[in-house]
C-alpha cells in the first residue's frame, strides 16, 4: 500500500513538472478552426500579474495572421488601474533613437470603489508594427514605454520585456503561410 502511493505521488509529481516546464506562455487559436479566416496569437499568459490584479499596469503582444495571404497584423494590449481617469491616448516609446507614438484605443472601463477609494481599470489596444515588436525583441534590457498624452502632462511608464516578443514573433514565424 505504501510503496502504491510513493509511485502515484511521483508519477502525479512527474507530470506536474513536465507539464509546467512545457507551459511557454504563448497561446494559438484558429489554427485549425475552418470558419476562422485568421490565427491568432497572444502572449496573454506569459507572464501573469500577481493574483491577476494588474498594478498599475500589465500587457500583452497579439498577433492575427491572415490565413489567406500570411499578413500579420500585431497589437499591444493594455490594462491600466489607476487613481482617476486620466484620458490618456498613446504609448510613446524609443524605437531606435527615435520616438515612436502608438495611438491607444480604449475598449473597456470601470471603476471600483470601497470606503478607501475609487480604483479605474481600463483595457485598451495601440496597434504596433512587426519591425518594432523585433527591435524589442532584440533589446538586450526591458523597454520603457509610457501611456499618456500630448494633451496632458500626467503618464504611467510600464517595462515590455524582449523575451515576450520574441516568443511571441517565434511562435508566428512557426505559422508561416
């Protein structure tokens, strides 16, 4: 009875193990799906926040490639708590000595309060080229970027990490057309 339960406790060990070594955090959807005419691929799961409560900040890359022409259309999403709305619209970062300015579309809000507060969460999406998901890629240290606003002066910086993007680009080029 002993050594049948040390053999299952190390099996289920086992498995526990390979299956977490194998997790890379990048997720594929549609890729046999015949009524889908695109793929879809996220980062979403690479690196969790903490308890799934993003503080101030999290992020994520998306891909969706065109499974009649290959084209890859890349996005960066965002979601942003903070302490009042702030109207933020763009995600400004260096892209190769060069300023580079994302337009930020919100696609969700709300706003939580208890007797400490109010807490404003908001999800939004800046569309973003595949040659500068590669130069982060490439970066040898995380890249800044900041969320805000030509019109005011608050913004939120938040790190995007290069091995993100370059799981998320070797993923994509695995889907080559």
């Amino acid at each position: 009875m002993e050594r049948a339960l040390r053999v299952t406790l190390a099996t289920l060990a086992t498995v526990f193990v390979a299956g977490c070594a194998n997790v890379s955090g990048i997720t594929t959807k549609g890729e046999t799906d015949e009524l889908n005419d695109h793929i879809e691929v996220s980062s979403e799961l690479f690196a969790e926040p903490f308890m799934g409560y993003p503080a101030p900040t999290d992020y994520y890359f998306e891909a969706k490639i065109s499974k009649q022409t290959g084209l890859k259309f890349y996005e960066l999403h965002l979601a942003v708590n903070k302490d009042s709305w702030k109207r933020w619209d763009q995600v400004r970062f260096d892209f190769d000595g060069e300023p580079a300015a994302l337009p930020l579309i919100w696609q969700r809000s709300d706003m939580t309060c208890t007797d400490y507060g109010c807490t404003y969460s908001e999800l939004g999406v800046a569309g973003i080229d595949e040659a500068m998901v590669e130069y982060i890629a490439a970066q040898p240290e995380p890249v800044t970027m900041v969320i805000g606003s030509a019109r005011v002066e608050d913004s939120l910086a938040f790190t995007v990490y290069p091995q993100e993007a370059e799981a998320l680009l070797e993923e994509t080029r695995q889907l080559q057309m």
